[in-house]
C-alpha cells in the first residue's frame, strides 16, 4: 500500500471530479502546466463547479503546481534501492556541504549495508521531513566514522539528491494504516504524520498525545488522534489517513 508523496501529492486542495478533469486534460495537452491562461481558465471552471461552493476556491497557481508535479511523477523513473558497494572516506562534514568524493583507505570492517531486501524513507537537511527513497545511489564514510548515503527520493530528480546520515537520518519506510487497523495506534506511539499547509504538504515525526474512538461508519474510520509533532511541538487533531505507523510499534 502505498502513501501520498510529500511535495507532490497536492490532491487535498481539489475534489475528486476536478482531480479526474485534471488527469484527462494531462493526458491530452502538451505542457499546459506552463500556460498562464490555461490554468486560469481551468481554475475559473472549477470555481464555478457546484460541488466547489462550500469549499475554499482554487488559486490558479495551485492548477498549475498540480500539472508541473504530475509531469515530475510521469518522469522519474523509479530504481529498485540499491547502494554501491564502494566505500569512500571523507573527511568529517556536514551532509549539506558538498565534500570531494576521493578515495582513501577502507577501514578494516566497514562495509555498506545491505538495503535491497527493504523499502526506506530519509529526513531531508532541507526542511526536516521524511520522504520515501527511490534510490540508494552511492555510500561514504567520514573520518569521523559516521557513514552517509547519497539518497534520490521518489518523484524528484537528481538535483534534489541528497547526502544524509545513515544512523540518523535513514530508517525503513513508516506504515499506512487501513481503517481497520486504527486500534495500533495508541496515546504515547511516535508515528509520521502528514502536516497540510497552504502552500506545502509533508511528513513529519511526531508523536500520539490523545485517541477519541468513535464508531466506524460506512466512510470507515472516524476516530481522531491529537498529535504533537517533534520538531516545533505543535499540536492538532488529525484522521487515521495522515499518520503512517513506525515499524516498530
């Protein structure tokens, strides 16, 4: 099962009928996502739409966000995670800084870790969210021990590559729960949580402070989950599809 894609996945802004016009009129144009006047005029359609009434209107630059980060998915091509095999030792740096990658001498016993067999999200220096890793594209060891991999995260291309901390920054891919599984998550659990802003949407740790349960219904789970995230301590009541389970709980 998979999970929306931060930065990409942009969904929530549209209704479902206005997300299905947009992939047909994808399908059909060519780079209408960098004419102006074409996503004005598909913003105006959807903001006169009946079922967009109760509901915050469009901007034209959220149409066009939409058609630019569809085009990114459509492009990239998706490698199964592998990481090399040749270590390379560096001297000590902060993953933002763009070392030399020069050889050196192997230490006796370091060897790249074997991922192949398991799916994987990284933390981005960035802005501090989790995304899914498309690609383990190289792995280097500092002089200070600590070993870093060269990370390409799915839907984006090389020039968003990053180099991240393995111990700290690597870990295996967090869990979507079905409606049905809400009962794993409980008050004190860290999970991942999708965090929705206007102009950005991303998954941040953070972790279970309350569960109201409610009854489920034919829309499935409706019980909701006061969360704080981590890394600024804001809280808010969220819904089982913004949070995604750790492995190990």
């Amino acid at each position: 099962m998979g999970r929306p894609q931060p930065k990409i996945n942009q969904d929530s802004c549209f209704t479902l009928s206005e997300i299905e016009q947009m992939e047909k009129l994808f399908e059909k144009a060519e780079d209408p996502y960098l004419n102006q006047n074409f996503c004005e005029k598909v913003t105006k359609k959807f903001n006169l739409a009946s079922d967009r009434a109760a509901k915050t209107a469009v901007q034209w630059k959220q149409v066009q966000n939409w058609f630019q980060c569809k085009q990114q998915v459509s492009t990239v091509k998706v490698s199964p995670p592998i990481v090399s095999k040749e270590i390379v030792v560096l001297p000590d740096a902060s993953p933002s800084n763009s070392a030399p990658e020069s050889s050196s001498d192997i230490p006796e016993g370091v060897k790249a870790p074997d991922l192949s067999e398991l799916e994987f999200e990284a933390r981005s220096s960035k802005d501090g969210a989790w995304y899914d890793v498309a690609t383990f594209l190289t792995h280097r060891v500092l002089s200070s021990g600590e070993q870093e991999v060269r990370v390409r995260f799915v839907g984006f291309g090389a020039e968003e590559d990053e180099w991240v901390n393995i111990k700290r920054a690597v870990r295996e891919r967090s869990l979507p729960l079905e409606p049905s599984e809400c009962r794993k998550v409980d008050a004190g659990d860290p999970v991942l949580c999708y965090r929705e802003r206007m102009d950005d949407a991303t998954y941040f740790d953070a972790h279970v402070l309350e569960v109201r349960r409610r009854l489920h219904d034919i829309r499935g789970c409706r019980c909701l989950f006061l969360i704080r995230y981590d890394h600024d301590h804001l809280e808010e009541r969220v819904n089982l599809r913004r949070i995604c389970r750790r492995p190990s709980y």
